[in-house]
C-alpha cells in the first residue's frame, strides 16, 4: 500500500523505463575493485605487524 505509492517509474520519452539492474559483469567489476584495496591492505598489516 505505501510502498506502492512511493514507487516512481522512470518515463523517457513518454515511456515507463524498468529500473537498472545489476549484471553480472558489473558485479565481477565491483568485486574485483573492492578486493584489490582490502588485499594490499591486509597484506600490509600482515607484513608490518606479524
């Protein structure tokens, strides 16, 4: 009921466009992108501190 309400469909051009989903080559970028930085990093405390 509300959530309905609060829904807003995207109009381009006079037509209802469906919200962007992920795929999966986006979710392969995305985890490939936040593993880099988390590795060098915990590869740097490991180094400094064991």
């Amino acid at each position: 009921m509300v959530n309905e309400a609060m829904k807003k469909h995207l109009s381009v051009q006079g037509q209802i466009a469906p919200n962007p989903k992920m795929t999966l080559t986006a979710a392969f970028v995305l985890a490939c992108v936040l593993s880099v930085p988390v590795f060098t990093l915990l590869s740097l405390v490991d180094w400094l501190f064991l």
